[in-house]
C-alpha cells in the first residue's frame, strides 16, 4: 500500500506536469486571476470566455490528453472561485456543491466541452452569489443564523417557520417579521426557492424520477413539487431536465 506522502508526490509531479503543458499552451495565472472580477460582477460571459481559453474548439473533439488538460484547468478554475467565497460564508450544502462539480468534471466526456463549460460559469457563478454576496447583505444575526440552517437542512421535510425558529431559540412570528424585513421575502418562500434550486442538481446529473427528486427535497407528492417548481423556475422539473441535461 502507497504511503500517503508517496501518493502526494505522485500526484504533485501529475500536476505540475498538466501545470506545465497549460503554460506551453499560452494559458496564463491572468485567466485565473480574472475569475475575482467576473464573480464580483456577476460577469457570467467572461467567466464562460475563462473556460473557452483552454482552447476546446477543436475541429473533432479533444483528444484523450487534451480533455485531461482541459478538466485540470477547470478544477482551478473552481479552486480559485471557491477560495473568493470566505470559509465564513461557506454553508454545508455550498462546500457539498463545490466537491460535487470537482467530481461532475472528472466524470465529464471530452464530447460536453462546451455545453459543461457553460454549466460550470453558471453554477460558479450561482455559487458566489448564495454564499458570498447573499451574506454581505445581511445585518441581522438572527436572518444569517437561519440562512445557514435552511442551507444547512434544504433536503429535510421538517424544514419550515418553527423548525428554524426553535433551531434559533425565537418565536415564530419574531422570525418571520425580521426575515421578511431583512430578504424581502417570506421564509417560507425563501426555503422553497432554496429547495428547487438545489434539487436541479438531481434533475440534471441522476436518473431519479420526478416523484423521487420531490422526495429527496422533501416534497410529499409530485403535484406540490411541480407546483412549487415552476413557480420558482417558470417551468417543469420534466422540461428543465430535457433543456439542461448533458
């Protein structure tokens, strides 16, 4: 059995290697650097410009080495975006998501190139947003203490008003009042959103049932998670995942 240093080496040599042919491609720190800017300005078209300087527009797709290069850049691509996003902001389900895209790039075909560097700049970005820019926002302890049990919880059925507002030890009504004042928005409809967004993620990338993603995100029926669907994405869990699947 390889010894921990032995498989850190191994890997290090891997990675200065791919570190080394992404330079003698004219990839450049500066690309990575530009990630700050288009995240802070929600620039999602330079983000995307980022990926595509990798060069994947091939007259065939990547070969095998190309792909791999490929895939390594874009792993520091999301390296360097997560660290913009201060461990303080970061929730359970963020850091989850973030593990799961290093995993959806490693499982990527050379084929997805350009339909995954555009789901990437999108999640990416989508990312920096709930984790970062959502929290600079927020001046009550008791509205930041709550986001981060929804984020937290979004798959629980239990989520709801009370839960969280005995999770935080307030009264019910005392929660509502300064959530709505703080997000404007309900919490109600705060932790719906929250659940549709994040079940997209098993729209796109499982073979879940309709009726089983509902119940991953704690939905009782197909009806109230398609109802609940649309409203916050203006369509169907059916037709998002026939228009966003690879």
């Amino acid at each position: 059995m390889e010894s921990a240093e032995h498989i850190y080496l191994k890997r290090l040599d891997e990675t200065m290697r791919a570190v080394d042919h992404l330079n003698s491609h004219s990839t450049t720190s500066r690309d990575v650097h530009n990630i700050t800017h288009s995240l802070a300005d929600n620039d999602r078209e330079s983000l995307y410009n980022v990926f595509q300087s990798t060069g994947f527009c091939y007259e065939e797709y990547p070969d095998p080495e190309q792909w791999k290069s490929i895939q390594f850049f874009w792993k520091s691509i999301l390296a360097s975006a997560s660290l913009q996003s201060e461990a303080r902001h970061l929730t359970l389900m963020s850091m989850a998501q973030v593990f799961s895209l290093f995993h959806t790039i490693d499982e990527m075909k050379a084929e997805q190139a350009e339909a995954g560097a555009r789901f990437l700049t999108d999640k990416i970005i989508d990312l920096y947003a709930s984790s970062v820019k959502e929290f600079d926002t927020i001046t009550n302890s008791h509205v930041a203490k709550a986001i981060q049990f929804i984020n937290t919880k979004v798959k629980s059925r239990d989520l709801q008003l009370s839960t969280v507002a005995e999770e935080l030890d307030i009264s019910s009504p005392y929660l509502s009042s300064i959530f709505q004042k703080e997000m404007q928005e309900t919490i109600t409809s705060y932790i719906h959103r929250k659940k549709i967004k994040a079940s997209t993620e098993h729209l796109i990338f499982t073979d879940y049932s309709i009726k089983n993603v509902a119940l991953e995100y704690g939905y009782s029926s197909v009806t109230s998670y398609g109802r609940k669907f649309r409203e916050v994405m203006g369509t169907t869990p059916l037709k998002y995942r026939k228009a966003h699947s690879f």
